[in-house]
C-alpha cells in the first residue's frame, strides 16, 4: 500500500514499518539496536539540548560537542542542524560565552 513517498508495509499485528526515498525502514518502535552514528548523534544531541537550556556554552562544553562532532571525520546532516541550532542562539543573543 501507497501514501505519497511513503510504501507501508506490514511486517505484523505489532510492528509497522515505513520505507523512506533511500529505501531505508523507519520504525515507529524504536529499535534495540543503535549504531555507532547514531550514539553520537544522541550524544551531540544531548550535549547541545544541554547548552541551548542553560543559554550558556563553555570552553568545556565548545571541546566536548566538537570531540563528538568530529569523531568519526564526517557529519550528518542530524549533525548539522544541532550545530546550526546554536549558531542560531548565538545569533540571537540568547546563548553566552562562559569561561572563556
């Protein structure tokens, strides 16, 4: 069966899956197994949810998040938009520099 882009596709009475323009399965339950890419994309994640809360990035926090981002040599475009999210608070001001 067809919506638009999406194929769905009935594995069983407990799974749904959709295959996406790259061919990929997205889930709507989540999966037990995460790769590599994907524990640094939660770790960015969680590094840069935490700066954008606080409204404030240190030197610590600028060396930690570029660890995580260059890690393995290339970035998703995931990536990108968490980086583009703090260049956005810094742009609006609502994001300070401290400790450096």
């Amino acid at each position: 069966m067809s919506w638009g882009a999406f194929t769905y596709t009935s594995v069983n009475k407990y799974t749904r899956d959709f295959l996406d323009f790259s061919g990929e399965i997205m889930s709507d339950r989540p999966s037990i197994y995460i790769n590599v890419d994907s524990q640094s994309e939660i770790a960015i994640k969680k590094i840069v949810d935490k700066i954008i809360s606080s409204g404030k990035m240190s030197r610590q926090d600028h060396t930690l998040l570029l660890s995580h981002v260059f890690a393995n040599g290339q970035f998703s475009d995931r990536v990108r938009r968490q980086i583009n999210r703090i260049l956005d608070e810094i742009q609006t001001g609502q994001l300070k520099f401290m400790n450096w």
